[in-house]
C-alpha cells in the first residue's frame, strides 16, 4: 500500500519501509545552479517511475492503476518516454528503486514520511468504513457510533483504524487482514471485501483508494463512508504527494508545477478509480469541483 502507509503506503502503515535514500550517489546528485536535470535523472529523456507491479488500484505491471495513469499524464505533459522500475512495495521498496538510481519518482507517498523527499500533494483522503447497501450501516460516520457494537469488522493490522476500534471496544469481534504481504500473491483489501460480499464480515475499514476502488467493482457497489469526524486515537486523513530523492531540488520542484498546472486532469482521474477525495475542510470533493482548476 507504506501507500502505499500507507502505499504506501502505502507507508500509512500499509507497509513497512526500512530504507536509506542516500548512499553512495550522493555526489551525483548535486543540483546545478542551471537547474539542469540531467545530473539528478537517471535518463533526463525518461519518466522512470518506481511502482509495484502488483498493487491495484495504485499500480500494476499491466498499466492499470491510477498511478499509472498518472505517470501517462506526466510522461506526454513532459514529452518523454515512460518506463518503469518495478518492485514489490514492502521493505526495501524505497532502497532499491529511488535510492539506488534505478527511477526518478514514486507516484505516490504520503506527506510526512521522512524516507523520501515529498513533493506538494496531489490528493488528500482517509481511510473509509465500508458496508453494503441496506446494512443499516450506510451512514455510519464514526466508529463511536452504537450500531457498530457486536459487528464483526474486517481491519487491516497495524494500520491507524485499529487504535480508534480498540478505543471503542470494536476489536473483540475485528477480523484482522496481514499488513505486510507479498502484492504479487495477495491482497489484504480484495480479501476483506470479498469476505465483506459473502458475508463473513459486517463492515470493511480500509485505506481510502482500497475502498473506493473495491466498493465500485462490487455488485452491487458498495456504500463508502470516510472517516473524518473521529474524536480520538490517531488522525485517519493524510496528504498524498509524490516521492524523490532529498538531493533532487529542480525535479521537485517540476513536478510540483506539474501537479498545479494539471490538477483538474488529476483529479479526474482518481475520481475515475473511485478514490474518496477530501478537501481541507473533510468536505468530500466530487466530479463537478474536481474538474475546475484551483
């Protein structure tokens, strides 16, 4: 996910990343006053983006993730050629892509996350509740709410959620997902929903991309409630952005023309993915102010 931790995560706790940016290339990476980025690219002609090859709705090897469509975008905006360094997003995701030189960007990483440079996000979400259609869990908003008592939920371990369930006695009954896991083989969140489908489970709490990605496939669509108006434990919302390396000013600093210039395509595109988005007041973002430059 780190999303992915996600993704970081993923990231938001999605993933566990031990990694180390800068190492012997350090020198390699100075900034020329020019603001040349031939010096801090791998291949100034390239986008080399660093992805999982396996981890949908953020990106696989296919092409098909939201992230993906991302690095399209960015790839035509800056008229190079896109070609990717896939790694499964688990320890050392960060280490053997973007601090061995070997890509230039993740396309997604959480504000805040000390392991890479963030650029200026791009997207801002939390995690969701999930629940079917006629459940009587529809507008649930909060896990303080009472009807939630006695439910058995799907939650992934060692996330954020898990410390506001536990405050509310709601881990008695919790049905607990691997947060660590190999994406080429598993998927906590498409398990948990497909549990959630037939039964196993009441409700779904998940990283927020998860739930509206998964909740749109369903049949029927899933109902997807973010949770914002939590009063205690940890927060459950966060900015997305991309990742670079510390050293790498001027590609930061493109990249952060690059989401400015090109947000309403942005956000389009994660609204395609059903990614719940989120303004700076938690006041959720839909197609029709998505679309309209800032």
């Amino acid at each position: 996910m780190t999303y992915a931790g996600q993704k970081r995560w993923l990231a938001i706790s999605m993933v566990a990343i031990f990694a180390v940016l800068l190492g012997p290339d350090v020198a390699r990476a100075q900034i020329k006053e020019s603001g040349d980025l031939s010096i801090e690219l791998v291949d100034p002609k390239v986008l080399r983006v660093c992805a999982d090859p396996r981890n949908l709705p953020f990106s696989n090897d296919k092409g098909e993730g939201f992230e993906n469509k991302l690095a399209e975008l960015f790839a035509e905006k800056l008229n190079k050629k896109l070609d990717y360094m896939y790694f499964p997003q688990a320890t050392g995701f960060v280490r053997m892509t973007l601090g061995a030189h070997r890509c230039d960007v993740i396309m997604g990483f959480p504000q805040g996350d000390d392991l890479v440079q963030g650029t200026n996000p791009y997207y801002r979400t939390a995690y969701a509740l999930v629940a079917k259609q006629g459940s009587g869990l529809e507008d649930v908003a909060t896990l303080e709410d009472e009807r939630l008592k006695g439910k058995h939920i799907g939650i992934v371990a060692g996330t954020p959620p898990g410390t506001n369930m536990a405050v509310n006695g709601l881990m008695a009954n919790a049905k607990p997902y691997q947060l660590m896991v190999d994406t080429r083989l598993d998927s906590s969140a498409e398990a948990m929903i497909n549990d959630l489908m037939s039964g196993q489970i009441d409700a779904a709490i998940l990283w927020g991309p998860h739930a509206g990605f998964y909740a749109k496939k369903a049949n029927p669509p899933l109902h997807v409630t973010p949770l914002v108006k939590e009063t205690t434990g940890p927060r459950l919302t966060f900015r997305i952005g991309m990742g670079v390396r510390g050293a790498d000013q001027n590609w930061k600093r493109l990249l952060n023309r690059l989401i400015q210039e090109n947000q309403p395509a942005i956000n389009k595109i994660l609204l395609d993915y059903g990614v719940p988005l989120l303004d700076e007041n938690d006041r959720p973002i839909g197609a029709e102010t998505a679309t309209k430059a800032q």
